[in-house]
C-alpha cells in the first residue's frame, strides 16, 4: 500500500501500478453503470485500463441514485 | 394519444416521474410501473465507498425506461456542467435535466446560470431540459439557446402547492408556441393539478414529491397518470368559455301549465 490517492474526497491507500479497472474491480463495483473522473477529467470505460493512479491523485466515482 | 415528441424521441405517456423520496426501492419500482411513465429522473451521486448501498438500476429497467439524469444539488453553471459530463459518461444518453439552484432554501433556479450552462451543454451536444421559473423572459432565452423543452415549476419544487399561476405556465406554452414541448416540472401536489396543467396547453408534466410522499404512491401513480390524460383529452377536446351569466341545459319551452 504504497500510493495515496483520494477517492470521493477521502485519501486511500492503494497498491503501486493499480490501473482505474484494477481499482473499480476492487470496489466491487465492476458490474455497475458508474463514472469516474479524473484529476478533473472525465475517463471513458475503455480507458479504465490504461490509465495508472499515482499519489496525488483525486478520483471521483459516481452512479445514478433515487432524484427528481 | 398522439405521442409527445423531445428532440427526435417519440413517448406514449406525458406523466415523467421522478425517482427520488421512496420509501424503498420496491415501492418505487411499483409506482413507476403504475404510472406509465417512461422518463423516469435520476440525480448523479458519488457512490458511497464506506458501505455497500443497492443500485437504483437494479429496479429500474433501461430498456423499458428513458433514464433522465439531473444536475440536482449544482449550484453553479461549472457545477451543473461537471455533473452531466458525468451523467453522459456513465452511457445511458446525452439527455441531462438541467438545474442550477443555488442554496438559499427556496430551490428557486439561478436564471442566469441555467441559460449560461443550458447554451455550453447545447453546443456541446446535449439534448438539454432545462428545470425554470415561471419568467417566460428566461424560457424565451431558454429556447433561444436551443433547449429540447423548457419546464416551468408549477411551484416550489417538494411544495405540493399546485399551480398559483396558470396564467404565467399559460404565457410560457404561448410564447413559446409549439416550438419545443413545455413540461411543468415541480409542485405539482394532486391530480386535479395535473389535469389544470395539461388543460393549459402544457405538453407533460413531470412529479415526483407528490407520488413518493403519498400515503399510498401506487394508487397516487396511477391517478396521476388520469389526472394527465384527462387534462390532455380536455386540452384537445376544446373547454368551453368561462360565461358570467348562467344558461340552463334543459329546454326553456314546453313546460307543463304554461300559457302559450
């Protein structure tokens, strides 16, 4: 546990080389309609792979919830 | 029913519920479905990492229902603009129900960033429906930037007070004359208010407080969706002209112990 990252405004800790989809995977949360964000940049599912965390960085992870 | 028409997208039903307020997810699931809606609102949120929460879209079928996401809870246009990034991002549609409230307590839209984050989200794509004010100053600008609808509150959004102004929703339908439809959006509290908006002109409504908080939200889905399709029939059908003098609707003539 080696990178800290902050994730929907909360500091984590997480493996070095974690990708976006490793992290999703690990959140359980593979098999959900979600949206990550970034650094401020909104990320498209094919990117989940390639794209590396390093300490420093802000995720934002959203879903679709109960709203009018 | 002729069928309701948002950019290119044709609808059966002109009653758009939201998802918010239930008391569980079974008993929205329920209501939805009784209601015969087919856009259904969501709000965005982040997902909540400390515990597992269940998914709304484990009761919501996409392929039955037209997902809406909103930008509830922006307070900016930057904001408002972020969240249906997001929305478009998690892959339902380019569709996002565009609210800019500040937080003053009265939910009233911030006229001024809506049509500012209304005309960004038009130009880069969105089908935009933009939740306003009774001002038809601001639908005006609303349309102008090239919104798919335009939504006026009936009243306060969660207030159930109905609508105290028809006369302003009926200046906006007017104005804007078919071009796009109008959806009243917000205070809507009963069906009778539901009817009153489709008999104005108004191309759907929108509720949610007034389903979910009910007493029983599945009947209430149901009346509402009469309420509508009342209103609408009554709207096509032509009512009659508000008269100051009473006329009887039996014959005048040929009564019995009459002279002539």
């Amino acid at each position: 546990m080696d990178v800290n990252v902050n994730i929907n405004g909360k500091a984590r800790w997480i493996d070095a080389n974690t990708t976006v989809e490793q992290l999703i995977k690990q959140l359980d949360l593979a098999n959900e309609r979600i949206a990550v964000e970034h650094n401020r940049i909104i990320l498209e599912a094919t990117q989940f792979p390639s794209i590396t965390l390093k300490s420093g960085d802000a995720l934002e992870i959203v879903r679709f919830v109960g709203g009018g | 029913m002729e069928k309701l028409t948002i950019a290119g997208r044709s609808f059966r039903s002109r009653l758009m519920v939201g998802t918010g307020k239930y008391t569980t997810f079974h008993e929205m699931k329920a209501a939805l479905d009784e209601s015969g809606a087919e856009i259904v609102t969501v709000a965005v949120r982040r997902v909540n990492l400390e515990e597992r929460e269940e998914s709304l879209l484990s009761y919501v079928d996409v392929h039955r229902y037209f997902l809406l996401p909103n930008t509830a809870g922006c307070k900016t246009a930057d904001e408002a603009i972020r969240t249906a990034h997001l929305a478009r991002a998690a892959g339902l549609s380019n569709w996002v129900k565009l609210e800019v409230i500040p937080d003053d307590g009265t939910l009233l839209p911030d006229p001024v960033a809506t049509v500012e984050a209304a005309e960004a989200l038009v130009k880069e794509g969105f089908v935009v429906l933009p939740y306003t004010s009774d001002d038809h100053h601001v639908a005006r600008r609303l349309l102008e930037v090239g919104c798919a609808t335009v939504m006026p509150f009936g009243s306060a959004i969660g207030t159930g007070q109905g609508l105290p102004h028809p006369e302003r929703l009926k200046r906006i339908i007017d104005m804007v004359a078919g071009r796009v439809p109008v959806v009243i959006d917000a205070g809507i509290g009963a069906p009778s208010d539901a009817a009153l908006a489709m008999e104005l002109g108004a191309d759907a409504v929108l509720i949610n407080t007034a389903i979910a908080k009910s007493e029983n939200p599945i009947q209430m889905a149901r009346a509402m969706a009469m309420g509508v399709e009342a209103g609408r029939l009554a709207y096509l059908a032509g009512r009659i002209p508000r008269a100051t003098t009473a006329s009887p609707s039996s014959p005048a003539t040929g009564l019995i112990g009459s002279t002539l």
